[in-house]
C-alpha cells in the first residue's frame, strides 16, 4: 500500500508539472531573470533621471545666458517688453538676471510670484544632492524655483526664476519612457538567457529527471539506464554517476532476486532433506546397537553429524525469516570442538589425525594447538560452524588442482589463547594463500570467494556469526605463505576461575 501511494505521488508531481509550467525551474527561471534585469534597471533608471534633471536646467540656463549677452552691451537701457516677453518665453522662465562680479543686473522679469520655494545652485551638487532634489521635483506641484549658476567662458553667473511643473513634466515623460525601455531590454535579456540556460541546463535536468521516473516505474530494464552525454561540465559529471548508480542499482536488484530465488529452491530442497535426515538418524541409531569395534568408534561421531545436518536444515529454513539467532553463550571446551571439527573433516578430506598417517600418499595435517582446558564463552554451534567454515576453506585450498607435489607441506593449525579477558583463535594454512582479488571483497558473499565455482557464502556466514559475538574476524598478516584468519571474541572469564569452578569435586564416601 505505501510503495503504491509513492508511486502516486510521484505520478501526481509529474502530472502537476506538465499542467502548470510556470511552477516548473524553467518557468521560475524566466520570471527571476525579469525581476533581476529590472531591479538592475531600477538602479540605472534612478541616476539617469537625476541627470536628466541637470540637463534639463542646465539648458535653461543656457539659453537664458545666450538671450543676456545679446544685450549686455546695453547698459543703463531696459528692454522693450516684447522683447523681454520673447526671451522669458523662450526660456520658460519668469525673470532672467545677470551678475558679473558684485553687479547684479535684471535682464527681463514678468508676472513675478511673491516667493520662492527652493533655490538650486548649479555650480557644485554632488551626486547625493542631484538624486535626493529629483525625487523632491517628482513628488512636489506647483512650485517656483531659482536656479543659478556660471556662464561659461565667462566669469559671469546666471540667475533664473521659474515653474518646476515643465521640468516635472518632462521627468515623468522621461522616466515613462526609461520603464517601458526597461521591460523591453528585460525581455530580451531574460530570453536569451533563458534560451542559453535553458539548452545548457534545463534540458538536461528535464533528461535526467525523465530517466530517473522511468527507471523507477522499470528498475530492471535496462534500457532505462540514462546515456550519459560526451560533455564534461557539472551536469554531465552528474549523468555519468546516475548511469553508474542505475547500473549499480540493477546489479543489486538482480542478486536480490537470484537470492530469492535461490532461497526459495534452497527451502524446497531442505523441506525434503530433512525428511531424508530424519530416516537416516533412525538407521544411524540403530547402527550404533551394531556389536561391532569399528562401528562403535564411528556411530557416535556420524549420530552428532547427523543432528548437526538437521539443524542446519532447520537453520535455512529460517533464513529468509530472519537474522541467525543470538548467540546462547555457554562455556565451551575449545579443544573438544576443534577435535569435532577435524572428526567432521575427516570425511571429505585425507587429514592426519592424531599422528596416525592416512592411506593417501599426500596428507593435509590437522594440528590442535590448544592449551590444555581452554574455554571459551560462546554458542557451542555457531562457533563450531564459523571453525568448520574456516577449516573446511583451508583444506579446500591444500587439496585443490597444482598442490599434487608431494613435497608441498599440506598443514592446518588452529592454535586459541586468552589474555585480558579477549579470546584470539588462528586458523593457520600453508596453502597458496588468498588472491588480491579475494581480498578486496572478503566476506562478502558471492563475491569474496578464493576458488573458481564458490560461492563466499562460508566467509560470509563466519563473519557474521562473529559479529554476532561482539568479535571480529579477519586476515591476519604472515610471514610465510598460505592464509591466518584470526578471530577475536571479547569479554571472555579469567581462565584461572575458569578451572577452578570446573574442576571435580571430592567425593565422599557414606559415613565420612
């Protein structure tokens, strides 16, 4: 049900996408690149504005200055009032005056108001002071202002005074004009960075993201693996991964299903063979009734072997439903389950137990190196399989094709000792030692066998039994060849209480 819902809500954000662009990156894209270009225009607009401004009267006193020079060599005439009227309008002013030096002379006036609302001098404004009055001309009416400043080429200053509407005016006009020429250099700009993000980085996200939806509706196709484009920017980078995790993806998804379908042939095969294990602990108990030397020294090894065999059976069954069980720590006699471990082996290979030698010409020796009454706090099984495994590889590797030399030495050695409260165990062999390539996936199953056709499943099945003990396994270095696996369990018992808490007490007679 959860999976299911996922999948549509996946489906609902796809859809969602396609039904409203404007929410999708190449929308917001768009939309952002206009709202920046515009705030950059803002900041361009508000100094184009002030300087206009300027401009504007500093033509008016321009003209203002040309109309005064015309009659400066008049002196002690007034102008006509035509022509004072012509020169006031040409202007747009209300009174023109000419100061040279300390002398102020009154060139045309008309109609003049009773006061003045501000007063500009135009020969020093800062930057500050140009944008600060232009935002007071935008947002003020009907004001009358003088305006003053220098004539150039001459060491004379004109003096104006007029309406700020006309200038106001001609801002507004301005600044309309600078906002719909903003929006149009907006657009542009946004679209042709849209276009070029949009082919750099749009189109590949949208690849990617098609990709990934359709490789989680089909994982196990592997035609939805993306194809990687021949570019070495980010995003390509970021294709070559994801087509390095969908084929990682599909690898582990196609072990998960040989798995199970191993496991569940595994279940099938095991639900007959306990029933074949079943008959053959009748027949073997009944072996053991046999009056015979040879079978009474046997019986009893092939009965725990056969218990063994059912209980791993039990043991596969249960793997699909779980973890391996935790451990039922008791102590153990170590040297005993080595011995029963070698008992065991002796079956599938040619060891050479206890001295005796063994019918082949080429034996693999077996040799206990386990000090007397060593115990081990541990379940008695699983350490017994995690030994078997070891061993069992071990062996495998002595006898296997090119160790047909008979004067190659074919030794197994497992040696165990305790101090400070930590058992280390060594499974030590003079075979050919482990492959570099073993190495790099040891105790992995399936992946970090030693020999052509295994399987890993040993190593792998060791260590976790270890881990389950709060220990640690792994390849211990050697000076010599072959392979030492060493095994470390912590929080053993001081072997001193050890044997003091075993060993037999006296017994006494009645009546003592």
């Amino acid at each position: 049900m959860d999976s299911g819902n996922g999948a549509d809500r996946r489906e609902t954000l796809a859809t969602n996408g396609k039904q409203k662009p404007w929410h999708s990156l190449s929308g917001k894209l768009l939309l952002l690149t206009v709202l920046f270009v515009m705030a950059a225009e803002v900041l361009i607009f508000v100094p184009s504005v002030a300087n206009m401004r300027m401009r504007w009267l500093e033509d008016r006193l321009r003209t203002a200055a040309a109309a005064s020079l015309v009659v400066e060599g008049w002196e002690d005439m007034e102008l006509p009032r035509p022509i004072q009227n012509d020169a006031l309008m040409a202007t747009g002013t209300k009174s023109i005056a000419l100061k040279s030096g300390d002398m102020s002379r009154l060139i045309a006036a008309s109609d003049m108001p009773p006061q003045v609302d501000r007063q500009y001098d135009l020969s020093s404004v800062s930057a500050f002071a140009a944008i600060r009055d232009a935002f007071v001309t935008l947002f003020s009416d009907d004001r009358i202002i003088r305006v003053y400043g220098p004539v150039e080429g001459s060491g004379m200053m004109i003096d104006v005074v007029m309406e700020e509407d006309p200038l106001r005016n001609a801002m507004l006009v301005y600044g309309r004009n600078v906002f719909f020429l903003s929006v149009l250099i907006s657009l542009f700009t946004a679209g042709l960075v849209f276009v070029a993000i949009n082919a750099m980085m749009i189109r590949p996200i949208r690849r990617m993201t098609t990709s990934m939806q359709a490789f989680s509706r089909e994982p196990d196709d592997p035609a939805r693996v993306i194809a990687p484009r021949e570019v070495n920017d980010e995003i390509g980078i970021a294709e070559r991964h994801l087509q390095s995790m969908q084929q990682e993806l599909q690898a582990t998804l196609k072990k998960q299903q040989h798995l199970a379908n191993l496991g569940l042939a595994v279940s099938k095969i095991n639900h007959d063979m306990r029933n074949i294990l079943a008959s053959a602990q009748l027949m073997s108990d009944r072996l053991s009734m046999v009056d015979d030397p040879v079978v009474k020294r046997f019986a009893p090894k092939l009965i725990r072997t056969m218990d063994r065999a059912v209980d791993y059976t039990r043991e596969v069954l249960d793997y699909g439903r779980a973890n391996e069980a935790e451990p039922n720590r008791r102590l153990v006699d170590f040297a005993a389950l080595v011995a029963d471990v070698r008992d065991m082996l002796i079956v599938d290979a040619d060891l050479r137990p206890d001295g005796e030698p063994a019918p082949d010409a080429s034996p693999v020796d077996f040799i206990i190196d386990v000090p007397e009454g060593l115990e081990i706090e541990a379940d008695s099984e699983q350490l017994f399989r995690v030994i078997h495994n070891l061993c069992r590889n071990a062996i495998q590797a002595l006898t296997a094709d090119g160790m047909d030399d008979l004067a190659i030495v074919r030794r197994v050695t497992v040696s165990a000792s305790v101090e400070n409260g930590t058992a280390t165990i060594d499974i030590d062999d003079t075979g050919p030692g482990m492959p570099a390539k073993a190495r790099e996936n040891l105790f992995t199953a399936f992946r970090g066998s030693a020999r052509s056709g295994g399987t890993g499943l040993g190593l792998a099945i060791a260590s976790e039994l270890v881990r389950a003990h709060g220990g640690a396994i792994m390849l211990a270095d050697k000076p010599g060849p072959g392979t030492r696996f060493r095994i470390t369990l912590p929080n053993q018992p001081d072997q001193a209480l050890c044997r003091e808490r075993t060993a037999p007490m006296p017994i006494k007679e009645v009546g003592e």
